[in-house]
C-alpha cells in the first residue's frame, strides 16, 4: 500500500499517550495513526444498503410519519 508523509497538530499530553502505547505494543506511531485512520473511517463509513434500507422505510411509513409530525 503506498503511504504518504502528513503533519498536523495534535495536543501534547494526547501524543505522549500515543507514543507510549506504541512503545508499549512494539509498534511505531505510525503504525498505530494508520490504525487509528482506517477505524475511524470503518466506523463513519454508511453502507450503501443501509442508505436504501432507510429511505425504503421512510417511504413505507410516510402516513405515519406525516402523522407523526403533527
């Protein structure tokens, strides 16, 4: 996989944590940032069936919805 060099900011005592896990777990920063990177994005990523499944519903259920709303 190709990498690329970043920089960014991060508050001190957040990046002694980080440096001390990695010493910790035998890994580099890096190792754990990339971890850290694909995690988050697992965890915000919305499947596509998920998108249809919703939207699916929401039409289903519009009356109730309308209902709802008043």
């Amino acid at each position: 996989m190709a990498t690329i060099k970043i920089s960014s900011k991060v508050e001190a005592e957040g990046w002694e944590e980080l440096r001390l896990r990695a010493k910790e777990s035998n890994q580099n920063v890096s190792d754990l940032l990339t971890e850290a990177i694909s995690d988050y994005l697992q965890r915000r990523r919305v499947r596509p069936d998920l998108l249809e499944h919703l939207s699916d519903s929401m039409t289903e259920n519009d009356e109730l919805g309308q209902l709802l709303a008043k």
